[in-house]
C-alpha cells in the first residue's frame, strides 16, 4: 500500500478538507461583514509583511496580475493600501497597506473564531507539536 492511500493518511486529508472548507467559510463571512471580498482580505493579510510588489501578490495568491490591479484598485479607492515606487527598481509598483488597512486586516483576522475554541482544548505542548508538524508540512509543500 502506498504512504498516498494507506487509511490513515485518507482520513488525515480528509480531515484536513473539512478543516479548510470551514476556515474558508469563516473567512469569507468575516471578509463580507467588513464589505470586502475574499481576494481583498486575503491581500490585505498578505500585506501584513510588508509592501511588495503586485506581481508578488498575484503569484502568492495564484491568480493573474490583471486581477490583482482591480483588487489593488478597490482597496486603495477606500483608503486600505497605496501604490509606491520601488526604491530599487521604478517600473515596479509596491502595494502597502495603510493604517486603515492593517487595521481593517487584525480586525478581520481577531474576528476568527474557527479554531479557536478547538485549539483551546488542546495543551500548550500539543497546539506547538502541531504547529510544528503544520510547519514541516508546508516546508515539504513549496519545495
């Protein structure tokens, strides 16, 4: 039996399924409660670390440049993110967030309850050993 079918790791992916579907869920209510769209969270959470430029938006959330700029647009049109020059090469423009967007952004994600009260029930020692795994995972995942 191969490490991709053996019950387990099906029932594992399975569970990570659901998990995903509920946090989607969540996260695109909490994105409607503060009249944003899903992809406009999303860059505003991206944008936490820091100004960068849209073409990394676009390939960091897997969709085409050319909707990045709408987004870009709409947020910027309500005061969320500016477009500046990159001070190293000024064809390139970087997205930032605003103070009102970082704001809207730690908001938003305070607004998650989806794992809390499961993680809760969970040790201090447990939530870091899955965090760790989580880590190893996706460490595994982008190389």
């Amino acid at each position: 039996m191969s490490p991709q079918s053996d019950p387990l790791t099906l029932e594992v992916v399975d569970l990570m399924a659901r998990l995903v579907s509920l946090f989607h869920k969540e996260y695109e209510e909490a994105a409607a409660a503060r009249s944003l769209t899903g992809a406009q969270a999303k860059v505003l959470a991206l944008l936490r670390r820091g100004p960068m430029p849209m073409r990394h938006i676009a390939q960091t959330l897997s969709c085409e440049p050319s909707n990045i700029t709408g987004i870009v647009d709409r947020l910027e049109s309500r005061g969320f993110v500016t477009r500046e020059a990159d001070p190293q090469d000024r064809r390139v423009k970087l997205v930032a967030a605003t103070d009102a967007g970082r704001e809207a952004s730690e908001e938003l994600r305070d607004s998650l309850n989806f794992a809390r009260e499961p993680l809760a029930a969970l040790g201090e020692e447990e939530r870091a050993t899955l965090r760790d795994l989580l880590r190893r995972m996706l460490e595994g995942a982008s190389s």
